[in-house]
C-alpha cells in the first residue's frame, strides 16, 4: 500500500513521459535499468549478467519499488563489485539502496535523487533527538532489542535487512529518514521528498561519487512542486543539536532512576 501511495505522489510531480520504453537491457558494458523494482526486473539483470562477463556497471531511471527486491539487488551490485550511474531519476528504494550500492556513482549534472523515507517507519511520524540517537546505535550492531522503545509500523526483520545492508557499505541509515525529522526549530513545513547536496552525502557516508559533467545541479522545482535540498552545515547543526538534546534526557532519565533505586 504505502509503495502504491508513493507512486502516486511521483506521478504528480514527474511527467508522465517518463514512463515511456521502460525496459532493462545490455549495451558495451553496461545494463540499463529503466523500470521500478521488483522481481522480475532483478532477474532479467541477473541473467544478463550472467551472459556478459564484461559488465561493470549499472545505469537506473527509476521511481523504486519493492523494498525488499531493492535491499537484495543492493546486495548484489555491492557483492558484484559494480559501479551504478544515474540517468535522469532514482527515487525512493532506488536512492535508498541501488544507488548508494554502487562502487563508483556516476550523476550527470541534472540526475536528480530523491528520498521520501526507508524500512524504519514509526506510528509517531515526527522523530524526536533520542529517537535518532536510538537507531543510529542500533545501526552499529543491528541489535533489535535496541528499538524497543520505538512504536515501529515496519516488520522487526525488514528493519534489520535494511541495517545490515548499511553497516555493510558503511552509509549512515539516517540518509533514509533524515527529511522526516521535522522539530520546528529546523523547518515548519512537511516535506514528502528531498534530496542532499553532494557533501551532505559523502557527510553519511556515501563514497565515489563521480559528476560525469564535473557538476550537479539537479532540479528544485520539478512539476511546479519544490524539492527540498538539504546541506551539509545545516545537518551538522542538527545532529549535534539532536545528541546534545538526547543525551540531556537520557541523564535526566538516568538520575530520576537513580534517586527511585535509592528510595
């Protein structure tokens, strides 16, 4: 249902010319991929693969799909050791995994990425500072016990899929749920999709990424509707004020437990 609803969503803010000869085919040394994500798409990509040897990278146009499928495909351009290259688009599952997947990540200077959210999804939309700092220490381990505290609508399971595919590959996981952080003293407005600025990237963790026009400039306002860009200071600021406001509650927690003990 929620992967229906973000289709929809896309539709209105992209043209629907891009949906024009999707299709996944072998070109030199490359694969195209311009379709959603899901099984069958998987499985063509691996059977041509397994004709030509010679294949060193993945080219995407795509608005995502299935989580799990994108989490597997992932999977297999990190184990493959190949290089992905955005086309026009790659949004949702495929920003969140297929594009950070790659060995090398090759943007032209209008490739456009775009995020909405990942497998962690609360029924308390609106994430507070210990609620961060909670899945980002359950990232180091990919411990479950850890997110007890946190009312997940998300499969326990698919949750830890999705952090052991970021230890793997040493990304942050908050680049998947960073725009869905909303304290008014950051922003007012919901924002149902954005993207990073190249240093705000690599500042998760994403490597290699290569500008084939030695620029990006993706679109803001696409369809009329705005893109929200979030940089690299502006993330700093908030994660520092997140920890300090975390570990502030978390002492003040500690020592109301401390003084019940005592009693």
């Amino acid at each position: 249902m929620y992967n229906i609803l973000i289709y929809g969503f896309i539709l209105l803010i992209f043209p629907v010319t891009l949906f024009a000869d999707e299709n996944i085919f072998y070109k030199e040394n490359t694969i195209y991929y311009n379709s959603d994500i899901n099984q069958n798409g998987f499985d063509i990509v691996k059977n041509i693969h397994s004709k030509h040897k010679n294949i060193t990278r993945v080219k995407l146009n795509s608005f995502g799909g299935y989580t799990d499928v994108a989490i597997v495909f992932a999977n297999w351009i990190v184990n493959e050791n190949l290089d992905v290259e955005v086309d026009k688009y790659c949004i949702s599952s495929c920003a969140n995994y297929l594009f950070l997947a790659g060995n090398h990540k090759y943007l032209s200077e209008k490739s456009f990425l775009g995020w909405h959210g990942g497998n962690i999804q609360l029924k308390n939309e609106a994430l507070t500072p210990i609620d961060i700092h909670t899945i980002l220490n359950f990232s180091n381990n990919c411990n479950s016990s850890l997110l007890s505290s946190l009312a997940l609508i998300t499969p326990i399971d698919k949750v830890i899929d999705e952090c052991l595919f970021f230890k793997k590959i040493e990304v942050s996981m908050l680049i998947t749920i960073y725009g869905q952080v909303k304290p008014a003293i950051f922003y007012r407005d919901r924002v149902p999709m954005w993207s990073y600025t190249a240093e705000a990237l690599e500042y998760f963790g994403v490597k290699n990424i290569v500008l084939l026009d030695d620029v990006w400039i993706p679109e803001k306002i696409i369809n009329g509707k705005l893109a929200s860009y979030f940089e690299l200071n502006e993330i700093k600021k908030q994660v520092t004020i997140d920890k300090f406001i975390a570990e502030y509650l978390n002492f003040k927690e500690n020592k109301h437990s401390l003084m019940k003990t005592s009693w």
